[in-house]
C-alpha cells in the first residue's frame, strides 16, 4: 500500500511540476512563428522558403500585409530568417512581427524594417534590434516577399479529352424518343 501512495504522490508531483512550468520556456524559431502567422505551409531553415514557394505562393518585391520577408542565407545569420509583414508604412518601410531575432525565442509585433537596397527591391533590409532599442547597425540580405495566394496561373489549361464512344454503345440521345 505504501508503494502504491508513493507511485501516486510521484506522478502528482510531476504533473504539476508540468502545469507549474511557463509556455514561454521553450525558445520559439522564427520559422514556425511565421508559418503560423501568415498561413503560408512552407518548412525548413528559413533560407529556403524563397526557393520551396516558387510555383506554391506568388513571390515579388513589394511589400503587402501578410506577405512573409524572406532574408537569405549570410555569415551572420545561417540559416535565414523569415518575418511576417504586420503593416506597410511606404514603399520603403514596413512593421514586422516575428520570432527569434533580437532575443532568443522571443516574439517582437510592429517592429520597423526599411529597405536600404539601392534598386529599391526589398534585397537590403535593416531592422529594428530591441538591445540597441533602434535599427540595426548593419543591414541584412533579402530574396523578397513571398505572398499567401498561390501563384497565377501562367500557362493556359489543356483541354480535357474524352474517350471515344465504343461503337457498341448507344448515344444518349438517341435512347430517348418522344
């Protein structure tokens, strides 16, 4: 009986050990924080989102609520990193909302992001970074905006054909008489 009361108090301590520790004590990436923001179902290291949309979601240079700012690859950043855009300020500045970027695991909403490229394409980007509590000091490489519509369609639809009708089989209409 004593075992029993033990087993029990055991996994009583456990389970609220378990309800006693915060959600926020995992790190949250930036990556399914994006996915879950805008709806677009792409995986893997964010530096790859840009590629894996391409004939999935419709990808450009302009700035639109929703869209996700996908940074390549660099020395200081790896594996990428994706944001989602919370509201466009002009053509040249947007508020970001996304994880992982200037505190681990933590999630930053309305954050400004301007475009320092000098085509004025979105491929140069400096963002806000909470530690120095103003824009980064240095910019960071961008491939674009990767939207949540599917891409247009770009090549017309074939027709469908229909098998012939076999000989032996009587048309329709001719099986109804009036």
């Amino acid at each position: 009986m004593l075992s029993v009361f033990r087993a029990f108090f055991a996994t009583l301590l456990l389970a609220s050990a378990a309800l006693a520790a915060p959600a926020a004590a995992r790190t949250l990436q930036c990556v399914p924080f994006a996915r879950e923001a805008s709806g677009i179902q792409l995986f893997g290291n964010a530096h790859s989102w840009w590629d894996q949309a391409e004939g999935r979601y419709d990808r450009g240079n302009e700035p639109r609520v929703g869209a996700v700012l996908a940074f390549a690859a660099s020395r200081s950043m790896p594996v990428g990193h994706v944001a989602m855009v919370s509201q466009v300020v002009g053509a040249r500045e947007v508020l970001l909302t996304h994880a992982n970027w200037s505190y681990r695991g933590g999630i930053e909403r309305n954050v400004r992001a301007i475009d320092v490229s000098p085509n004025n394409d979105w491929t140069d980007v400096r963002v806000w970074y909470g530690p120095i509590g103003g824009l980064g000091l240095r910019s960071n490489p961008a491939r674009g905006f990767i939207y949540a519509q599917a891409p247009a369609q770009t090549t017309p639809v074939q027709p469908v054909r229909i098998a012939a009708l076999d000989a032996r089989v009587t048309p329709v209409a001719a099986l109804t008489s009036f």
